[in-house]
C-alpha cells in the first residue's frame, strides 16, 4: 500500500456516489491497515505518514432511518397481542427493541440467569464486548415476566410428555432467554441462541401485517426501533449522556446519530427564542 492507492481508491468512491462518512469510514480502515503493515515492516515511516496526512473528507447529508411515530408503533403491537406461546416471545422481542433499544444481536444473546425480574434489569454483553444493564420500563417488564412463565411452561410439559428424551433445556431455569423453536413449534431449543436474523425476520412480519393502519411503517427496519428509543428518550429531554449509557455507545457523536427528531423539533426550538 503507497499513498497513491490510497489516494486513487478514495476518488474512486466519490466518484461512484458513496456518502461521505462512508468515505471517511474507508480511509479510517485504510489508515489502520498501514499502521499495521508498518509494525510488521512492510510499509516505510514515509509512506505511512504521508497516508496518515491525508484528510477526511468535509460534508454530510442527512442520516437514512426513522423513528416510528407513536401510532406506527401502536400498530404494530396491535399484531401481536395473541395468547400463543409465539406471539407471547413476539411481542417480548418487539418491546425489548422499542423500550429498551437493544440491537437483534443483544437480544439474541440474553440468558436467563442475567434476567432480574425484581430489579427490573437485564445484563448483557453487547458490541464490543462492552457489559451494561439495561432497564424495562412497566410494560417491557410486563411481556419479558409473561414470556419467561410460558416458557417455562413449554418446557415442564415436554419433559412431563417425554420423560424418555434427552432435552438440552433442563428444568426450564437456565439457557438463552429467547430460545430457537423446532419444526411445527414442538420443542424449544435454548442452549443456543436464536439468530439475529430472526429477530429481523419477526419485525418483518408484523410491520407488514400492520401498515394497513400505519402506511410509514413500509420501510422501517429492525435497527429504526432502536433510533425509536433514542429518539423518544430526547423528546422527554433526557440528558444525552444518560441515552449514550442506555444505548451502549462509547462516544455522544455516535448517539447523536440516533436522533430523528427532525425539523418539527428544531420549528418548535426556534419559536422559543427571544428576540
């Protein structure tokens, strides 16, 4: 790697359209790369600093994603108010993503030995590596206790039907929160975690089912709950540190990413001034 390949891919990029902080997010990686390859010997100190002097590129535009309005959100937990064992984890995930802004990943990876019903709390390990408790609000706290009941349910009643089989979710007290069900929802497996995938999958399919009432919800993501949570949080005028520990991020400039509250909020900021 000489500074004239980093150069040429980088004009590369802003000649096929890319935004900018994606740009710059290249270059980073690729200034990384060279420090390496010059720990290792393979780049001079000239050529490594010549490609640590090239500047990030200036400009932004504005960020992709949403936040669900409160009657979208409304619509989709509408979808999701059935009895079944099904809808029941359905609808715990869906209120873990809006009340709690997790990632599907972090979700995924819950145990339920880091679930304290009483404290209100759950444990994680999210990206990075990086521990934090998370803290359910009435109405999450609600669907998670629900959830955790039936599925300790599902799995005393397997064990009572077919004393004979080796199961791999012992009495029901250990194992990921949110286990992966077999074919035709017979068992339910939970000393493996659910793929995230799947959590994208469940959004999916509700937000589907619900934009017969909601229209905006066409094109909400999975990772749009989690901009919803924040998002919600700054409405109520939370300090933005406080949103930056509750989402798991390690800088403000990340969590400010997460803000939508659009130009109705800088529209109402703006008649609050003094003249």
């Amino acid at each position: 790697m000489r500074y004239d390949n980093v150069v040429k891919f980088i004009a590369h990029l802003k000649e096929s359209g890319i935004q900018t902080v994606t740009i710059n997010a290249y270059l980073c990686a690729l200034k990384g790369v060279a420090q390496t390859a010059w720990n290792l010997g393979q780049v001079s100190d000239h050529d490594l600093m010549r490609i640590k002097a090239i500047k990030q590129l200036r400009g932004s535009r504005k960020p992709v994603g949403k936040a669900l309005t409160r009657q979208e959100s409304k619509a989709m937990l509408s979808k999701c108010e059935g009895a079944t064992p099904q809808f029941t984890r359905d609808r715990a995930i869906l209120l873990l993503l809006l009340g709690c802004g997790l990632r599907r990943a972090e979700i995924t990876r819950i145990e339920l030995k880091n679930v304290y019903l009483e404290e209100g709390r759950i444990r994680l390990v999210g990206k990075g590596n990086k521990e934090r408790d998370v803290f359910l609000n009435d109405a999450v706290l609600a669907a998670v206790n629900r959830w955790i009941e039936v599925r300790k349910q599902i799995i005393t009643d397997w064990n009572a039907k077919y004393p004979y089989k080796t199961g791999n979710a012992g009495d029901g007290t250990t194992g990921f929160l949110f286990g992966k069900w077999t074919r035709h929802y017979s068992y339910l497996i939970v000393d493996r975690p659910l793929n995230p995938w799947t959590v994208g999958d469940i959004v999916k399919k509700y937000k589907s089912e619900a934009e017969e009432i909601a229209a905006g919800l066409k094109t909400v993501t999975t990772h749009d709950l989690r901009r919803t949570f924040a998002t919600r949080l700054l409405e109520k005028n939370v300090d933005i540190t406080t949103v930056k520990n509750l989402m798991g991020h390690s800088s403000i400039t990340t969590t400010t990413l997460y803000d939508r509250r659009g130009d109705e909020a800088m529209r109402r900021a703006t008649k609050e001034v003094d003249l």
